[in-house]
C-alpha cells in the first residue's frame, strides 16, 4: 500500500476514536482546556505548524509549498445539556454534552489532516494550496469565528477559500447536501421591555384601553400584530420572529406595571434584517400607544447569514457528484457565516438521520439520530463520518 492509500477499516476506528474521546469530555464557550489538549494532541505528530491566532482556537497549517491556501474549519464547543443517550462514552461532565455533533467535525477535520500529512510526507498526490485547518471555540456562544478572522490568520497564510459542515439529523444518512447563496439565517436575539402602571383591576373599570397602561395587554397585542406583520414580509422574502419568553405582572388582581419578552429574528439578508427590525419597532409602537404604554426594543447583532459563494460552490459541485441541492434555505444560524464575509465559502450539511429507503442495517451500533439537534438522546451512526471526511478530501483536490 503507497503512503497516500486509504485504509477504510483503519480510518473509521481513528475517526471513532477521536469522536469518542472528544464526545466524553465537552466542554463550553471559550473553556476549552481538555478538548484544545486533545485536539493538539492528535496533531501534533503531523508535518504542520501549530498556532493559536485567537483565544482558545488551536490552528494546524500545512505548507506544500503553494503560494495560497484553503482552509477547513471545525468547532470545538459543546453544549449546557445532560446527556441522555446512555453510551458508552457518554459525557464525563455533569450538565454538558456533545449535542449539536462538534465533537464529529473535529474528528472529521482530524482525519482529513491526518491524510493531509501522509500526503505531504509522500510528495504525491500533489496538492495544488497549503491547507490550514481551524478549530475554533464559543461557535454556540459568542460567535468565535468572528474572532478568528480579525486574528489575521487567513492573511498571514494566503487563505483564498474556506469549507465547513455540519451533522443533520434532518437529512437522511449519508446524504451531503448544500445550495448556492444563502443556507442559513441570519439570528437576532431580540429583547423587548414595557413599562405601563400598575393599577388593582377594581380600579380598571370603565378605563380605555389606552387609559389602562397595561403592559401585558400591550404585549399580547403585539405579539398577535407581529404574527401579521411576519405573514406579509414573508410573502417578499423568508423571515420570521418568535418570542419564546413572555413575562408580565406580579400578582393576579393588578394590572401588569411591566412585561419582558425575548425571542429571535431570522432573515437571511442585511436588507430584510433592516426592514424587519423597522416595522418591528412600529408594530411595538402601535400596541404601546394603543395601551398608554411606553417600550424599547434590542436586537442584538447576532450571526450574519450563512451566504455560499455562487462560484466556489460551482467549483465545489463539479468535484462532488453526490451533492443534493437543497430547495429553500434554512432558518438555523451558524456563525461560519463571519468567515464567509471575510473570504468565499461553502458550507454543507451531512445527513446523519434515517436512511431513505428504511434499512436499519445501515446505521449500526449506535443506529441513526432519533432526535433533533441540542437534545439530551442526540446520537447517530458514525460511519457516515466517512462520507464526511471523502468530501473533504475531493474539495481538498481542487486547483
């Protein structure tokens, strides 16, 4: 066997090794001690350089002695969650658990690098970029790509292009699927307060209702008119507000001097961001003044939209015969986005959920993801992670 021939079998038990040893140690946000430990572990007997551009985020960059390079990202951190799944290697940490499927980026990225290096060593085949794999923290928190890319690492490396993925319970196993232009949403973690009075009921009768400052009417009656408002601006572009939390009052027979509610935008471009937020605020408006009722609303900046670059995924497409276009975008936020508004990217979604045509065999010991994602009971066949990792490889290859 030359030094670049593919083991299937001997892949597979490195790739569920690294997943499991990942998966029983997750860890959260940017406190990442023993997941980095691990993840420069496997590295560093490889022909790269390691680096640390960014708090908590570990980078492996092997020169082939190209003048530009590609890039391969995987997320580090897990999630607040108690693991319910009841393996073997389930989560050593009380209250943490590997629930969104990072743990098998990085053993997806870690295998890939791992045939980067037998490529390198052996000289052929001849990669035609450097490669630089980036494991980055806080993707479920604060957005830890954001900081990667203003560290200047994919400057300092001639980074041109960047590919990422992602499990999905939602497709069925062994399905790789993307689109051009937008994948996922834009999220706005949105906050609304309102102040009325607070008033016993007694004393209510008789009052309008804009002489009844009533915070809780007032946040019932925009959330019925937001509802609306979502109907019409969808008819023009896919978007949607919820708010999850409602709080109002704090005893039964007076009215609500204050109510709180918090919830997310979803869009999926900087002009339907505006616009929303916009008619947001003056559907807020109409409930308050209709309540004798004042307010603020707070969007936070969020995660930018998931936007594939139209030429690199035709480029991407071309290598990937499997590929299943999907339909319509997504309303799941991602903060890969950060790095595709600093250079051309593509992202796709690896289906980990049940197979189309029924056969149990197909998913093995562990069977096929029965839940959705950030669930307790989160698990899925690890053979598919091969796919994931072929993927890899054949973008890898690109001129």
């Amino acid at each position: 066997m030359n030094a670049t021939a593919i083991d299937t079998e001997a892949e597979l038990a490195e790739l569920v090794r690294f997943r499991r040893e990942l998966h029983s140690i997750p860890e959260l946000d940017d406190d990442l001690p023993e997941t980095i430990a691990r993840v420069e572990d496997a590295l560093r007997s490889m022909s790269c350089e390691l680096l640390h551009p960014a708090p908590s985020c570990v980078c492996a960059f092997f020169d082939v002695g190209a003048p530009r390079a590609v890039a391969i990202r995987a997320d580090m951190d897990a999630l607040p969650v108690q693991e319910a799944t009841g393996v073997p290697f389930a989560s050593e940490h009380t209250g943490r658990m590997h629930a969104c499927g990072h743990d098998a980026h990085m053993a997806m990225a870690l295998a890939v690098a791992r045939w980067v290096d037998r490529t390198v060593r052996a000289g052929s085949p001849k990669l035609a970029r450097n490669v630089l794999f980036v494991f980055q923290p806080a993707e479920e928190t604060t957005g830890g790509a954001k900081r990667v890319c203003e560290s200047g690492v994919f400057e300092r490396f001639s980074v041109e292009r960047i590919f990422g993925s992602h499990v999905w319970p939602d497709l069925s196993w062994g399905t790789v699927a993307s689109r051009p232009g937008a994948l996922l949403a834009r999220s706005s973690e949105t906050h609304i307060h309102i102040q009325g009075a607070a008033l016993h009921i007694a004393k209510t009768y008789g009052l309008s209702d804009t002489d009844s400052h009533d915070a809780a009417l007032a946040a019932a009656r925009f959330l019925v008119s937001e509802r609306w408002l979502m109907r019409r601006l969808m008819q023009d572009e896919p978007c949607i507000a919820q708010f999850g939390l409602v709080e109002a009052g704090t005893v039964c027979n007076a009215v609500a001097a204050e109510a709180h509610l918090a919830g997310s935008l979803r869009v999926f471009s900087d002009e339907m961001f505006e616009r929303a937020k916009r008619e947001l605020r003056a559907t807020l408006d109409e409930a308050c003044a209709s309540t004798g009722c004042t307010a603020t609303i707070e969007f936070a900046e969020g995660y930018p939209p998931v936007t594939n670059d139209p030429g690199l995924f035709a480029e991407a497409a071309a290598a990937l015969p499997e590929l299943t276009r999907i339909d319509e975008p997504l309303l799941i936020a991602e903060d890969f986005a950060f790095y595709q508004r600093h250079l051309p990217g593509v992202f796709f979604l690896l289906g980990v959920g049940a197979p189309e045509d029924g056969d149990a065999a197909v998913c093995g010991e562990l069977g096929c993801a029965g839940s959705a994602l950030h669930t307790s009971d989160f698990m899925f066949d690890e053979r598919v992670l091969l796919r994931g990792v072929d993927v890899y490889r054949k973008l890898l290859m690109l001129p």
